[in-house]
C-alpha cells in the first residue's frame, strides 16, 4: 500500500506510540473487513481517519480497570435535534 505524501507526513509526525495506535486501528479495520467477507478499499482513507482519531483522542491508554462492555459502543453520538425542537 502506497500512501501520498500528506498521509505519510501526517503519520510521520505522530510519535512512535501514535504510530503504533495507528497501524493497530488499520489492521482490525483490514481483519473486520475481511470477517465480514470483503476486501478493504481506500486504505489511504483509513490511514488518514485514524490518524485523525489519534490526534484528536490521543492513543488509546491500557487502564487495566477500565474493560469496555461487550455490548455497549465505546463511542456514543448525539442524536441531531433541530434547534426549533429545542
């Protein structure tokens, strides 16, 4: 897989362990992908959304008492309401 010149530079300027969490993330992505019975596309996408990811959430941090619930989503996102709703 070959990257342009902005992702790779973008990941280039995260540290080794942003790296890391960022290649971790690509590889589930491309190991889901194929669970469900399909090749990946636009790797270059997933390259530059997790990095996205990273730098906006930091890497991810391996609190041994934090263990994420097998059915809740670790993300939660507001439903939109329209400002005359509110």
């Amino acid at each position: 897989m070959k990257l342009s010149a902005h992702a790779l530079r973008s990941l280039q300027e995260l540290d080794e362990i942003g790296r890391e969490a960022v290649e971790q993330m690509v590889r589930a992505h491309i190991r889901a992908c194929r669970l469900n019975g399909f090749q990946p596309e636009n790797l270059e996408r997933v390259y530059q959304e997790a990095i996205e990811i990273i730098r906006l959430e930091g890497p991810p941090s391996k609190d041994p008492g934090f263990v994420p619930s097998k059915y809740e989503p670790t993300r939660r996102y507001e439903q939109y309401r329209s400002p005359r709703a509110l």
